[in-house]
C-alpha cells in the first residue's frame, strides 16, 4: 500500500477474541478525514469487546491529537474493564514520547497477543 503525506487508515480486525486496530500513515489532527480511533473503540466496548491492541507499528507522524486519541482510547478501555496493548516501544523511543507502561507497551502483536491469556 502506498501513502501519500497527511494520509491515516485505520484497519480493525480480530484475532484469539482481541480487538486489533492497525494505524497507518500520520496520526494527526490535520489529516484528512480522519475518523476517530477513540469512537472506533467505543463502537467496538458496546459490542461488548474487552480486549484491545493498537498496533502503531506503521505511524510515520503523530502530533497532540493522536496521542489524545490513544489516551481516550485507552480510559474508555479500562473503564468499562476492558484491557489494551500498545506496539510497538520503538515507536515511543523514537518519538521520545512518555507512555505510562500500565498501558501495556509490546515490541510484536504475538507478544501483545499471548498477554491478554497470562
């Protein structure tokens, strides 16, 4: 798949009963039409889905906005008890960002995937 600047896809898929959304391109407010990842969440908690891994392996850019929609995301997750994984930690070290890693931060999707059943 080719992605030109200021472009996102969220896919969501499933696997072994998680919820998985794979974030593509630039996570930010100014691109265009970007759905939200938090509402997606909240679609997915009223179908009653507990188990969440944002895959963020693919981010090129991430601003304020994006970040606020992992956080959103993330305490709708936990408030409704439910539990969400984050990949990958480089992205994070790279990007020199400060994630509390309750969030349950994973190098891979297989490692973030056998968490969920430990």
């Amino acid at each position: 798949m080719i992605f030109r600047e200021n472009q996102l896809e969220v896919k969501k898929r499933e696997r072994n009963n998680v919820i998985i959304f794979d974030i593509i391109g630039d996570f930010q407010k100014s691109t265009p039409n970007i759905g939200t990842l938090h509402q997606s969440v909240k679609d997915q908690l009223k179908a009653g889905k507990r188990n969440f891994l944002l895959n963020l392996e693919n981010v090129d850019n991430i601003d304020d906005f994006g970040l606020g929609e992992i956080l959103a995301s993330y305490i709708s997750i936990r408030n409704l008890g439910g539990k969400a994984k984050h990949i990958p930690v480089k992205f994070f070290v790279e990007h020199n960002i400060k994630i509390d890693y309750r969030m349950g931060i994973f190098e891979d999707e297989e490692k973030a995937i056998m968490s969920f059943f430990e």
